[in-house]
C-alpha cells in the first residue's frame, strides 16, 4: 500500500456513458478543475454502455408502449412519454453541441435515424393504441407519428415481420420517422478521447475499492492498480460513484446515511442476433410491441436494426433472466454482499414481494435457442434459427426501497442518491438508461454544485438551448431545436443504410 496521499478535485469512478457525460459537462463548466477516472476494466464503455449490451434506441418515449399507461377510466397518462422526450431533446442538444463546438466528430458513428415504431395484435390493443396515438400526434413533441391498422401498409413499414403472417387478429402500428439508434459505447469512447485530450488523468484497470470521508470533509478512495497490484488513496472534494451495476456497493462503502435501506435486484438480458444480410436488408427500424403478462418492463420485446461498425444488423430481444452478477463482468456474490443490516428487512420484503417475478427471470435463463426462436416468430413469422444467434447483453440492477407504497419495492427508473452536502453522487437503476445521461448528470450538478450554479448557467444554456424550457410548451423552440439537432447530428441524411 502506497501510503502517499494524491490530491484532485473531481473523482469520476466507472468509464461507462454517465461518467463520460458528466467529466465532459465539468470539463465545459470548469475548465481548471483537475478530474481523475477509475475504471476497472481495460477500456471505455466496455458494461452496460457498449453497443452489444444494451438495445442502442435513443428513448424519446416514440414507441415504448410502458411510457403510456392506461387510465381506469380508460383515457391515456402521456406525461412520462412527455417527460422522457424532453430529456431526450436534452441530449440531443448537447450532443451538437459538441460536434459543432469540434469536441467529437463524426456523429454518423454514433447515432443514426430510424423509424421507431409500436406494433399490437388484438382488438383491445388496438383500441388503446389508437387512443395512445390521439393522445401523443396531439402534442408537438410527438409530431409526424402515424398510424396504421391496415395490412397493406404494414406490409409497407415492415414486410419482414407482416410476411408470412397468417393470425386474422386485427394489427396496428404507429410510426415516427424522428427515432434514433445511438451507439452509446462508441459514444462513450468518444467522450472518453475527448477528456484524455484535456488532459483528465482517465486510469484504466484501477478498481475502487473502498470509499471514506476525511477528517477535512473529502473522501478518499482505496484504488489498486490491476496491472501492478498496488493500492493508491486518492482524495477529491467530490466523487461521483458511476460504476453501473458496481455503485450499489460503492455507496454502501461510503456509508452515507442518504444510501442506507437501498438494495438492488440484477436482471440479466439476452438478445438474438441477426447476420444473415438478406434478412437484414428486409427491415428498417426499432418495433417495440407490448411486454408478456408478469414480464418486467425491461423484457419488452423489439425487432430492432442496429448500426454497429458501419455495419447493419438485426437485434430481437432482450429475453430478461437472473443473475446475481451486479455488472456483466461481476461476481456470483454480488447480491448477497449486497444485503447489509440496514437493508435486510427492505430486501426480504422485495422477496417476498417479487416471488413471481424470481420464477418468471429463472424460467427465462432456462429457455432453449428454439422457445426463444418462437418468441421472436411472433415478430417475424418466416424466423429460421440458423439466421439468429444468442449475445448476452448487459446487467440492470434495479433499485430495491421502502416508498410510501411499502417495504422493498422494486423501481424500474434511475435513482440519483447524494449526500446532504452535495460531496459525493451515485447514480442507480438503468432506465431509461444513457438517452437521458446529460438530464440526469445535469441534475446531479444541480444537486451537488448549487454554488456555482448561478456563474454556470449562461454556458449551461449555450450547451443546451432548453435548458429549463418545457419544449411542449415551447413549439417554436422545439422546432429549431429538432431542426438545427438533426442537421448537427446528420440525422436527416444519413440514409446510405437503407434497404
Ligand atoms: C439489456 C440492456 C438494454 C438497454 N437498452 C438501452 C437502450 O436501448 N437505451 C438506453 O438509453 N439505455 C439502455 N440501457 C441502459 C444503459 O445501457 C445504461 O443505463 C447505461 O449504459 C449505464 O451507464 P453507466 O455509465 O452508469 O454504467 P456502465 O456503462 O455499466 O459503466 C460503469 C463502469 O463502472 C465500472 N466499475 C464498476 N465498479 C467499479 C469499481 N469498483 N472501480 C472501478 N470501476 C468500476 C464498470 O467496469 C463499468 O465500466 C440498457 C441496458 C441493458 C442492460
């Protein structure tokens, strides 16, 4: 143990989308400030951030039916599919920013246009997504959706999954040409470069060990260097603890009371890959359909094409299933060290609760290549296995609390929990995930510089025009935005993938 203590402002744990997010805003906001990463894998955006383990849609709440709950007295709640457009837009705008101010480039690498789509089979589906539609095509957020239940221009939007199809149940779909695939571990390696370029000491294969709060009010870290297996303490006057599925235990270690009854509950995923590129070629865009009864938000089924190293493939999924691995690369015990005596009795509860869900998530991790070839069939009927492959996908931990609604409830949003004097943040739960990384990293700038707030916001305003602006309410706004974001971005144009 190297008993030198090393001194920086800024401690970023975790080399993953939220992390790069937030240096690249403090880099922009504070240029001076020194900032230090930890990461304990070997590169950039290599857990839930890389472009094989997670689904790559830009959520903008176009087509995930969950986003659009319906009311008893049957009327549509648009609000969260409003709130999650608005961050989305959020991201957008930084984004061009910073290939317009030329801190990345090639955004084309990064994300792309494409259709999103919601597709139903069944008369009451096709009500509500009929009502769904009335509900969004109203608001200018949502403009240039359509919708259709005719199987004639289905077969238009979609021939790969309305061919073959012999079910006579009435189908229906809407579509929004606006929709994105974002690369997210491209755009996080991106990030990442750009930090190394001013200069942000970024240490590869350092995993943080242990977390405690100095007498002098900074915390200080237990770092070892994987390469040397020597352990550093490093102290910063803040840490942000952007380890994905690896800040549970983070926070738990840095015992702030505001982590306290916290638990988490991994979920594993799985995709089918499709390489075969006469396949490919026959389907343009990201189908989310409705969720199985008893299924978790997350296992929503979708058919969607993907751009990944300037190539074009398929991916359908993701089949949701248990792991008590916190991260992709983590432990068999990291959800029993996980339960501590403060949250033991929160964590029984979720059990107790989440029995059904447990049975669903195992039968799921045992289901055959062909069960799950005939989940995907649903989608696309004329399916061959030998055209799919399996790729396991990334962890989701989602957050277990006590809320007003009981005991160890599971959440299936993001949690930004923080200490009271605003010196330390972690960021839990993994949805809507890395479209709203600079919503949520704005939010934790927020939370823990409210001093510098005032000096900030002018930057924070030219990095993001709707900084503090409802965009639903603000049309014209939105329209520029939407208009000078696609151009930025090349959302308009990038159309050489087409089938
Ligand atoms: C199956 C699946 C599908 C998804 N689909 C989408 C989608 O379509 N759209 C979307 O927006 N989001 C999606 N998400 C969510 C999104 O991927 C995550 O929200 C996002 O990538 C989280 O970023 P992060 O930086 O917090 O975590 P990560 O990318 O996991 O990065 C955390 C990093 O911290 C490191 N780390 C952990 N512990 C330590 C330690 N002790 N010391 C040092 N380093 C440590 C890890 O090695 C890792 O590199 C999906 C997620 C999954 C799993």
């Amino acid at each position: 143990m190297d008993n030198r203590q090393i001194k920086t402002d800024v401690i970023l744990i975790g080399a993953g989308i939220m992390s790069a997010t937030l240096g690249t805003l403090l880099k922009e906001l504070a240029p001076d400030w020194e900032i230090r990463v930890f990461e304990k894998l070997a590169n950039a955006g290599e857990e839930s951030s890389n472009e094989w383990n997670n689904a790559g849609t830009g959520h903008a709440a176009l087509c995930e039916l969950n986003y659009t709950v319906e009311q008893p007295d049957g009327s549509i709640d648009i609000s969260k599919a409003i709130k999650i457009n608005e961050q989305f837009q959020v991201s957008m705008q930084f984004w061009s920013y910073l290939v317009n101010s030329n801190l990345i480039h090639n955004p084309q690498d990064f994300i792309m246009q494409l259709p999103h789509m919601s597709l139903v089979q069944g008369e009451n589906n096709v009500t509500f997504l009929k009502k769904r539609f009335e509900a969004l095509s109203n608001n200018p957020l949502f403009q240039g959706m359509e919708l259709s239940d005719d199987p004639g221009k289905l077969m238009e939007w979609i021939p790969l999954i309305m061919n073959g199809r012999t079910s006579k149940e009435p189908i229906a779909a809407t579509k929004i040409d606006s929709g994105t695939d974002v690369n997210f571990g491209a755009l996080t390696r991106m990030l990442f470069d750009h930090l190394k370029s001013k200069n942000v000491d970024i240490n590869y294969k350092h995993q943080v060990n242990d977390i405690k709060r100095t007498s002098n009010g900074s915390w200080e870290l237990k770092v070892r260097n994987e390469y040397t297996g020597t352990v550093q303490r490093h102290t910063a006057k803040f840490v942000f603890i952007g380890g994905g599925g690896g800040s549970l235990h983070l926070l738990q270690k840095s015992r702030i009371p505001e982590g306290k009854k916290t638990g988490g509950f991994p979920v594993s995923g799985v995709f089918m890959v499709c390489n075969n590129p006469d396949v490919v070629a026959q389907h343009h865009a990201k189908v989310y359909g409705k969720a199985a009864v008893g299924a978790p938000p997350m296992s929503i089924p979708h058919l969607d094409t993907r751009f990944i190293d300037n190539k074009k493939s398929l991916l359908f999924g993701p089949f949701a299933g248990f792991s008590p691995k916190f991260l992709k690369t983590g432990s068999m015990f990291d959800l029993i060290t996980s339960v501590k005596p403060d949250n033991l009795l929160t964590m029984l509860a979720s059990g107790v609760k989440n029995v059904p869900l447990t049975k669903y998530l195992i039968q799921q991790v045992v289901l055959s290549k062909e069960k799950r070839m005939e989940e995907l069939r649903m989608f696309v009927p004329n399916a061959r296995s030998e055209d799919w492959d399996l790729v396991v996908a990334g962890q989701r931990v989602q957050v277990i609390k006590d809320t007003a609604d009981g005991k160890g409830m599971l959440q299936f949003g993001t949690e930004v929990v923080s200490n009271d004097d605003g010196s330390i943040a972690a960021l839990l739960g993994a949805s809507p995930g890395a479209s709203t990384a600079v919503h949520v990293m704005l939010e934790i700038i927020k939370k823990c510089f409210p001093q510098h707030l005032k000096e900030w916001e002018p930057k924070i305003k030219e990095m993001i025009p709707s900084y503090g602006v409802s965009l639903k309410d603000n049309p014209e706004l939105l329209h520029k935005i939407h208009t000078s974001t696609a151009q930025t971005l090349g959302l308009s144009k990038n159309k050489q993938y087409q089938s």
